[in-house]
C-alpha cells in the first residue's frame, strides 16, 4: 500500500479549516469549539463520562481538562457527581443549562458543518464518510 502524503496534507487541511471556521463562528457567539466537543462527548456518554475519559478522548494533559471543565462547572453546564460504581470516582455530568446551551449551538453548528461540505453532493458525502469511518476504525484497532 502507498504512502500518500498528499492524502494526510489534504486530511489535515481539511480537519484544521473545519476546525478554525467552527471555533470562530461559535466564539462570536459566546463559545467554543473546545467546550462544545466537551459537552457534546458528556452528553453522548448519557451524560456522564469521567475525566479521564475526555483527557484520552481529546489527548490532553489532566490538568487542561481539570481546567476545562473547572470553566464549564463555573459557567453551570457541568457539575461533577459521585459515581455510583465508585465513591471516589468523580464523574462530569451535564447540566440543565450545558444541555440547553448545547441545543442552542446546534442549528449554528450543523448550518456550518454543512457549508463546509457543501463541495460534496450527496453521493460523495456518503462515500466520504463510509471510508473515514473505515479508516477511524482500522485505527481504533491499532
């Protein structure tokens, strides 16, 4: 199999103007992408998820997380809970209000998302995800 560099270029182009035009639009409206992937990755969870699990999710140190979600618990979209397993476990849970804020994001977040791929009919945009999601997975297993 080929090493396509130009592939990883593109990839990575693409990752990072999807990334960047997110983060500044959501920012104009008292935002950001980092916090949203956050609430969005606890809400997922059912809700809860461990700190941990968002540190290896995103591949941040500890205490960029413990600082995230200090931000997010001051704010009240988070608060963190006991786990229910596990006493001395401290889970992250979202709020009332991190749910409601992360509804009020989601038109603005799937009206860009779509611009993004707008270059893409319908049939491409399929394929396109079908072979990322191909490749996350052959990833997960390495």
């Amino acid at each position: 199999m080929k090493c396509d560099d130009q592939l990883i270029k593109n990839l990575a182009t693409v990752y990072l103007h999807v990334q960047r035009r997110l983060n500044r639009e959501l920012a104009r409206e008292g935002t950001s992408l980092a916090r949203t992937r956050m609430l969005l990755f606890v809400q997922s969870r059912d809700g809860t998820a461990r700190a941990a699990d968002i540190a290896e999710l995103f591949d941040l140190a500890p205490r960029t997380v413990t600082e995230a979600l200090d931000g997010l618990e001051r704010d009240h979209l988070v608060e963190r809970v006991a786990d229910p397993a596990d006493r001395r476990v401290k889970r992250v849970a979202i709020t009332a209000a991190g749910a409601r804020a992360l509804a009020a994001g989601e038109p603005l977040r799937q009206r860009l998302l779509a611009e993004q791929f707008a270059a893409l009919s319908d049939e491409e945009h399929g394929v396109l995800a079908a072979l990322l999601g191909k490749l996350a997975e052959s990833l997960k297993e390495a």
